[in-house]
C-alpha cells in the first residue's frame, strides 16, 4: 500500500492508496473518524475496509483529513474536511480514468462526510455508512439520497444512540428509487470491539449481493 501526497485545499493531504490491475476497476474513497477524536486513515475500521475492497479489485484510497498525520492544516468543523474529500476522490478520478463505478465509505464522522459528499458527487453509486453520528450531526441534507448503501451500527453504542440512527435508515428506507439496507450488530459498541468479524462479514455480505447485482 504505497504512500502517496496529493493536493489538498489547505495543502498536501497524506494518504495510502492501492492501484488495480484492472483495466477499468471501480474505486473506493474511505473517509476516517474524527480528527480530534483521535481519528485518521490507520483506523482499524478504515484499514478493515481498505482491506475488503482491495481484495475485491477495486482501486481504493484512505487518507488523512487536515491536521491529521503530515496532512496539512487544521480542523475545520466537517466543511474543511470536506473539500478534503472532494480533492481526494478528484486525486483517484484522474488515475482512473476507465473506471465505470465509484464506492465511497465512512466510519462515524467519516460516514458523515462522506454521505454529504455523496450529494455533491453524482458519480458515487455506493456507500458503507459505519455508525454515522445521527445524535450529533444533521442528516438532513439526504433529501433525497442519490444512491444504494449498507448503514451498519452495533447495539450497545453509547457514543451515538441506535434511536437516532434507527430514524435515519427508516428515513432513507421511505425514499423512492434506492435501497438502503440497515444492519444491526448486537453487542457491540461504537467502535465495534470484540465484533470486528461480524463488521466485516456485514460489509462482505453487502458487497457480495451488491456487486452481483450490478455486474
């Protein structure tokens, strides 16, 4: 997983970023936790599901939002973060030209911005939302969601309440023309200790039937 530095809003942005081998794999953009939460791109997450799209052919990039690692800047309240994104998935694009499919995925403050990245991207036709903060963030902006997804949450989270993300899903379920599937993992946390093989297997079972589907 080679290191690579590309531009970013407020300079370079850090990031570890595999290339396929095929000729027009799809890509995967995967956005961390938040940065003063101790959050960045080596989550045990973020790898987790580096690992999983990797493994599955795409051409996949995870990296620092500002402030973060030797990306420069500072936090700047999920709008920095952002344009963070938008110059990453730009940064993949114009290395993959050919590609015909574009995954984004998050983890928590990730997966909020991600999902509003979404909305600005038309080009991005799936998303892995992992325990987005419905009880912190607003979510409203997904009126309507442009695209099928997983949200996954475990049942036992303290930090973001399964209600509010209950809400979210049903929400987004109501909405004409997309899926969104909603998977509750019993047990764990919000940072799902001791369920990081049940995370996974969410993430494969989706991608498994998702994939399928489009090919």
């Amino acid at each position: 997983m080679p290191e690579v530095i590309f531009n970013g809003p407020e300079g370079r942005i850090e990031g570890r970023y595999h290339h396929s081998k095929r000729h027009n794999a799809p890509i995967a953009l995967l956005l961390h936790p938040h940065p003063q939460h101790g959050g960045t791109m080596n989550n045990k997450i973020i790898y987790a599901l580096y690992q999983t799209f990797v493994q599955r052919g795409f051409s996949v990039l995870r990296f620092n939002f500002r402030g973060v690692g030797r990306s420069q800047g500072q936090f700047n309240n999920g709008q920095g973060e952002l344009s963070d994104a938008a110059s990453a998935l730009d940064w993949m694009q114009s290395r993959n030209g050919n590609t015909q499919s574009c995954w984004i995925a998050g983890f928590s403050f990730g997966a909020w911005v991600s999902m509003q990245l979404m909305m600005r991207r038309p080009e991005i036709d799936g998303f892995i939302s992992i325990a987005p903060p419905a009880s912190m963030h607003d979510f409203s902006f997904l009126a309507p969601c442009p695209a099928d997804g997983i949200i996954i949450h475990g049942d036992r989270d303290i930090v973001v309440p399964q209600a509010s993300v209950d809400k979210l899903a049903q929400k987004l379920q109501k909405q004409k023309n997309i899926e969104v599937e909603y998977r509750i993992i019993k047990g764990s946390d919000h940072f799902f200790q001791k369920h990081m093989d049940k995370l996974s297997q969410e993430v494969n079972d989706y991608l498994n039937r998702t994939l399928v589907k489009a090919a």
